[in-house]
C-alpha cells in the first residue's frame, strides 16, 4: 500500500534499434547497464585481490623455509600455509600424479572418441 517512488537522479537513454550484430544490446538504460559493468569489475578486482594476497602469504612461507617449493605447502585449517612433512608431501606428490595420469587418460579417451564419431 506504499507511494511507488522513482528516484530522482535516475537517468536513461533509449536505442530505438540495435545495431544489426549478435553482440548484446544496449538495454537502454544507462544506470542498469553500468551496474551490472560495476559488479563485474568488482568482483574481478576482489577476486585478483584475494589470490595476490595468498601468492604474497606463500612467498612469506617459502622465504622463512629456504630449500622449499611451493609444492611443499599445504594449507592449514584456518586457510594459512605451512610447509608440510615428508609422507605428506610424498602423499601430495603421488595424489598429483594419479590426478595428471588421469586429467591425460581422460583427454585420450575424448581424442578416441572423437575419431570414431562418425562410424
């Protein structure tokens, strides 16, 4: 039962008609188009934020542990990093194998797959 209210400093322009390619369209409404333009490039920026902060995180560690890789870091419950123990990092080592020997089956498998299609 409330007032409909517009906002006062909504503003907008109209294409009467698109412009003949599959590109999206102007929607016509500036404020509606530069939002969604807005979220987008805030959630890129947080998300290169967040990953410059654990690469920064990681290097703190490998620094502090001279002779260790990046393949020597596991994460810890709270989401830090520490350089883990020698069965662990075997185990780390041998679950990365299994994963790129299956990730290289998988793509043979597509590959095969693909070349028979048609019979």
């Amino acid at each position: 039962m409330s007032e409909r209210l517009v906002p006062d400093t909504f503003t907008s322009t109209y294409v009467l008609k698109g412009d003949g390619t599959i590109n999206p369209q102007n929607t016509g409404v500036n404020s509606y188009d530069a939002n969604v333009d807005r979220v987008i490039g805030d959630h890129s920026s947080n998300s290169w934020t967040d990953i410059q902060k654990r690469n920064s995180r990681k290097r703190d560690v490998l620094r502090t542990n001279p002779g260790k890789t990046g393949h020597d870091l596991g994460r810890t419950v709270e989401n830090d990093y520490r350089v883990m123990g020698d069965k662990e990092r075997s185990a780390a080592e041998t679950a990365r194998t299994l994963h790129s020997e299956a990730l290289d089956r998988i793509d043979r498998w597509k590959k095969r797959k693909k070349g028979t299609a048609g019979s």
